[in-house]
C-alpha cells in the first residue's frame, strides 16, 4: 500500500486529486483506497453496471486524473477516452489482468515519501447517489464519516479479529465499502467475491465460516436456498445486516440461530444512522446510533410527535461533507442545520425508528437495494416516439421487494409493446433501473394545473 502510494505520487497524484475505480471487488481495490488514504486523493468508485454514457457522466463529473479498471471494462474506457479529458493514465486494477497499463508500475518504486497532512475532515470518497431530477450526484464522504462509520458498526456487531465477512457487495456501495472498513478496524478477515452467486457464497460460508454479511433481497433469500439444497452447514453466520423480509428474516434465524440486525441509513450519512437487532421491534430500523442526532420535521420544519411521520433529518459526524461540485443542492440538504434526507419516518413512543417511504419529490425507489429515482427513468422513456406521458413508481416485487413499474400514456396511433419499452430503456441505462412492468392507460391522471398526479397513479396503478 505504501509503495502504490509512492508509485502514485511519482505519477503525480496530489491530495485532493480523484481517482476512479471501474472493477469488481479485489484486493487491489483496497489497496488503492488505502494508497488514496495515505496521499490524501479521493476515490471515485464508479458503479460497474451502469451504462457507458452513465460511466463517463460519473467520471467527468469528478475528473479524476487516473483510472484503474478491470479487463472487462478497458474496451469501453477506451473507446471513449476522448470523452474523458482529464483522464491521464488507465491502469489494470487486477494486478495485472488487461492491456491497461500494469498495476506493478505503481508498486515497484523504491524510496521514501513524505506523505502530505491529512485531516479527518479531508475527503475520502466520492459514491454517487442515484440521478435525482435526471442527474447522479457525487457525495463526499470524509476520513472521519468512514472512522465514526466503522466504530459505529464494529460497536454494534461486537466484531473482533476472529469475525469473517463475506465481501459480496461491491466496493462502489457504501454498505460493501463501510462493512469492509468496520471489518479491518476490527482485526476481522474480509473475504472478497467479485460478483454474488448464492451457491458459491453460501460454500464460502461453510468453508470459511463467514460470520456476518450485509444482506439486500434476495441475497440472503437465496443464500439459504443454496445452503439448503446443497445441504450446506452456515450456523457460523451470527450476524446479517440490512433489509429484508420477514419470512427470510425469520428463517434465517431459525436455519442459524444468528441476529439479524435492521437499519437505517443512506450514503450521506456513511450508511448508518439507526439500527437494532430485529427481535427487538419487528418492523422497525431500531434505534438512533449513539453519535447521531435525529429529529423528524414537518413540511415547515416542525418536529413531529411521537407516532407521526415527519422527513428524517441527520446531524452528527457521520453526515457527508456535500454533493460534489453543487453548492446549490449541499445547501437545500443542510437547511437550518440539519441534513435533510427526503426519507421520511415516524418514532414509537419507545424511540424505535419506522421507515415511512420517500418525500414525493425525492420519490426513491430500491429494486435489491439499489437505488433509482423514477425522473431517470421517466426521462428515458419519453425519448421513444411511441410514449407521450409517463409515470414511473415502485411496486411489491417478490423477488427484489421493490420493483419498477412504467404507467405510459401512448402517442396517437402509436404502439409499442411492454417487453420494447422495457429492452429500450435497458439499452440505454444501467439494466437494473429498466421497468420490470409495464402497464398501458388511455389517459394518466393530472391535477387542476395540468401536471402529472403521481399520488394518483400509485394509487390507481402502484399494487402491481
């Protein structure tokens, strides 16, 4: 990690300077994380299953003067280089797997450096969030949002250097990066897989004896399928984080005897801001971690009472520092105060925290735990001749808990049948924001002053 700090250095890599990553999860990646660290750069993790337009907004948002990636994704990056003009070098991230240049480049220089002061309040890492009125936006994340992140997880899991974590999400997410932290702090092994496929990590489970993991459905839904048909032991896993059903919750438990622990948290806040074991309120995200603060308002910034819901607002040094380069939108998110998530939720009489879904205007939806903003995919969908309005919304799916559905009003004497509009809009953005429904109206609901009525399409249309 010191010498791909040295070899950075030598390569001109300053502090603040950004760095992106387009590559699986893998020990190089840490390392490079780890050599950002130390110089004082910023990550720039970019989201692998975007699509190549969607890549190069992300990268040209932060500039980053290198790039490392994975074998797979070097033909895209170089098709468009000349889309990405601060980009000087791309490197294999795989040391060395692709024709980039090598990773051993950076990590052969011999010599000392003199690294520059870093401060906790410095950034670390840029993780985009998903495109809110259409566009993506970059939230910096500090040292300090990582450290307090990382005490805050290993307090609560009681982790310890004998705990293994299973690595499966990928290191662009804040649940993959923060559990991976929380798991070296603690001494603990972190296990990397490059992509999740439940039979091989439920055998890294029985092998290995993984001992907690973060859980998005159908993650650990399928997991327990796999371990069940292969009859595979995975009692050594005590402990899965996340969302989930009850159902797989429940069986889990069962299966394992493990905790499984609900939260709260988005990537502004480090990724926790709440959490509890399940058992303790079922339904719930538990309760307010100990260093945060929160309070939940009302459209005029009122705290609500106990039982009412109210938009969760975050203080607490595990609140990001801001959206890159949007000084505009940093402001409205720390209005008075306090970090404005546009999540709302409501506070039982015991202080056990209720997601209470999203502010209509900052409307989310989560299909496996990544998140999509229907403006996204709204804005794509009108781009094809056949559709003169749409609505996106979210939907129960049983398979991702949330699904995406597409309510389309037809240009006259246009067609165009589900499964285009769906391959349409997947060939144009990352595949999992694509609608997996697709419902036809003569005429969608609008309100007096002829706008969209979004409340009554979910209403109308939103059971599935």
């Amino acid at each position: 990690m010191d010498r791909l700090a040295l070899g950075l250095a030598r390569a001109g890599i300053e502090k603040g300077d950004r760095l992106g990553v387009l590559g699986k999860n893998s020990l190089e990646f840490f390392l490079v994380y780890g050599a950002a660290a130390r110089l004082g750069a910023i990550v720039l993790p970019v989201n692998w299953r975007l699509s190549a337009d969607e890549v190069c907004f992300n990268l040209n948002d932060c500039l980053p003067k290198i790039i490392f990636a994975d074998e797979e994704f070097q033909a895209m990056l170089t098709e468009r280089r000349e889309d990405l003009p601060s980009v000087q070098a791309i490197y294999n991230l795989r040391a060395d797997h692709g024709g980039a240049l090598e990773f051993a480049q950076l990590t052969s220089a011999a010599g000392e450096m003199s690294p520059p002061d870093v401060e906790g309040s410095d950034g670390f890492v840029i993780i985009h969030t998903a495109a809110v009125a259409g566009r993506p936006r970059g939230a910096l994340l500090s040292h300090d949002n990582v450290l307090l992140a990382d005490l805050h997880f290993d307090y609560y899991f009681g982790l310890t250097p004998d705990d293994v974590h299973l690595n499966l999400l990928p290191l662009f997410h804040v649940g993959g990066l923060f559990m991976a932290t929380s798991a070296f702090h603690a001494g603990a092994v972190n296990l990397n897989m490059s992509k999740f496929e439940a039979g091989t990590a439920a055998r890294l489970i029985q092998d290995k004896g993984v001992s907690l993991f973060f859980d998005f459905p159908p993650i650990l839904e399928s997991v327990l399928k796999a371990a069940g048909e292969e009859h595979l032991d995975i009692g050594s896993l005590r402990a899965v984080v996340g969302l989930g059903t009850p159902e797989v919750i429940e069986g889990y438990q069962s299966v394992t005897g493990g905790v499984y622990y609900a939260m709260y948290g988005q990537t502004e806040t480090s990724c926790l801001t709440s959490i509890g074991k399940y058992n303790d309120r079922p339904g719930s995200a538990g309760k307010v971690v100990l260093l945060a603060c929160v309070q939940l308002v009302d459209d005029q910034g009122r705290v609500v009472a106990a039982g009412e819901a109210g938009e969760i607002c975050v203080k607490g040094p595990m609140v990001f520092k801001g959206y890159w380069g949007l000084p505009e939108d940093t402001a409205a998110a720390f209005r008075d105060g306090w970090h404005h998530t546009g999540d709302l939720g409501r506070f039982d009489a015991d202080g056990f925290l209720f997601y209470a879904g999203r502010k209509a205007e900052k409307e989310l939806i989560k299909p496996g735990g990544e998140n999509v903003y229907p403006a996204e995919v709204e804005k794509i969908i009108l781009q094809h001749p056949a559709i003169a309005r749409t609505v996106v919304i979210g939907v129960p799916d049983p398979k991702w808990k949330e699904g995406i559905k597409a309510v389309c009003q037809l240009q006259e004497g246009k067609s165009v049948t589900a499964a285009e509009l769906i391959a349409f809009v997947g060939e144009r953005i990352a595949r999992f924001k694509k609608p997996q429904y697709v419902e036809f109206v003569s005429e969608l609901p609008v309100k007096a002053d002829g706008s969209l009525d979004r409340a009554a399409v979910k209403s109308l249309y939103g059971k599935g």
